[in-house]
C-alpha cells in the first residue's frame, strides 16, 4: 500500500474528489498525473473496459502498471469487464490498491470480493443504474467500497441519473454500513452536492477536472462545495 492515507480510508476524511483519468490527456500522461498530485487530489480512478460487459475499449494491465510507477497516490481500478474473477489477482499485482468490478459481471460476487481481500487489496462492489439495490445487499458485509454509478459505464462525459440518489440514501441508511460510498457519472459542480447529501464519501471526476486549465481550483471548488452537504 503506499505510505499516505490508503484509498479505503477516505470516508473519514470525507468527502474525497478523485480524478478519473479516463478524461485525461494520454499523451502526456505523466505530467496529467504530477498535475493530479499537486492539486491535492487524494486518490485516482482508473477505468478499464473491454468491449464486452460495456460497448467500449478504453486500457488495461501497462497502462495501470504505468500509472502505479508514476505515482505513491492510491489508485483504484474500476473493471468494467466480463469474468472479473480472471483477472482481479492481476490488476492487484499491477499496483491497485482497490478493485472494483461489478454485480452484473459475475455469477459469484462474494467469491471475487474474497479473492481481493486475500491479496492484500481493498475489494469495491459497482452496480449500473438499472440495477436494483437488492442486487449487491447480499455481499454488502464483505465489500471495503459500493460504488454508485449515476451513468450507464462505458463512456465518459454523460448526463447524471438522479436514481443513484435514492441508492445512496438507502445505503446509508442500512444499519451497520460500514463501506465507504462511491458515485461515478456525471459528477460536476452542479451533481456533486446532492450526492454528498445523498450519503457518498468518495465521487469520481472524469470532464469536470480534466476539461479546465486549473485542476486544483476544481478539485478545492467541488470539495468545497460537497463539504456543505455531506453526510456521515
């Protein structure tokens, strides 16, 4: 794990913006990640997608490897793949510190969820908009993170869906909730209020960052304003 606040412990100290680098510039990839770093962002968000469980190919394995090499930041591969149980072991051993993947992907959650706590890592359980809460409540015991995702994945730069809302504010409810809450999709300075209201630690970044020429009066300004309203 890296020597600063590690990924999962984020809920105490939130609420957490992290920068999703899907949206960054890959061509010059490490100073979009020195520029992360000096804005002060406590986390990255890596999404990988493999043209099967979402309609889209964005990167995989070198790409985290590259970014692990890069940067002592916590980094959390979201896996928006087919047969996650084939290759959490895999990003694990590339450098993330969480993995996430998704109830739709696999027939046996709680079995994945085992296998990345095994290795060392923190395990997140995502759940697409469509997806009914009752869905992921049977592992929720077992999961380090639920992530909430306000857009269908596959694509970034698409509208919010206010369903995620009425997910969190269930999660949060749940006696005994311990997991840190996730929202990924459409999270800008018009979103992200209403999800901290909602009951989300963690909100992933992806345009709303990487579309602006100061990444840390944006990180400071969506802080600023999810601090207002987040719950505990």
């Amino acid at each position: 794990m890296p020597e600063n606040v590690p990924y999962i412990h984020l809920r105490a100290t939130s609420p957490a913006v992290l920068p999703s680098l899907l949206m960054c510039d890959f061509g010059h990839l490490a100073d979009e990640i020195a520029r992360c770093e000096a804005a002060g962002a406590p986390g990255l968000h890596l999404d990988v997608m493999d043209g099967h469980f979402v309609p889209n190919l964005s990167y995989g394995l070198p790409l985290v490897e590259t970014v692990r090499r890069l940067t002592r930041l916590p980094l959390e591969t979201h896996l928006m793949i087919a047969q996650p149980e084939e290759y959490v072991g895999r990003y694990i051993d590339a450098g993330a510190d969480v993995v996430t993947f998704h109830v739709e992907a696999t027939a046996d959650p709680r079995s994945v969820l085992a296998e990345v706590r095994m290795r060392g890592a923190k395990a997140g359980l995502a759940f697409n908009p469509p997806t009914p809460l009752a869905a992921v409540e049977p592992f929720l015991d077992e999961c380090d993170l639920v992530l909430v995702m306000s857009v269908h994945p596959g694509f970034g730069g698409q509208e919010f869906e206010p369903v995620a809302l009425d997910k969190l504010r269930q999660l949060r409810a749940r006696e005994g909730m311990r997991a840190a809450l996730e929202i990924d999709g459409g999270i800008n300075e018009h979103t992200i209020a209403a999800a901290a209201e909602a009951g989300a630690h963690l909100f992933v970044v992806g345009s709303a960052i990487f579309h602006t020429k100061d990444y840390r009066a944006t990180i400071g300004h969506l802080t600023d304003l999810a601090k207002t309203r987040v719950t505990t």
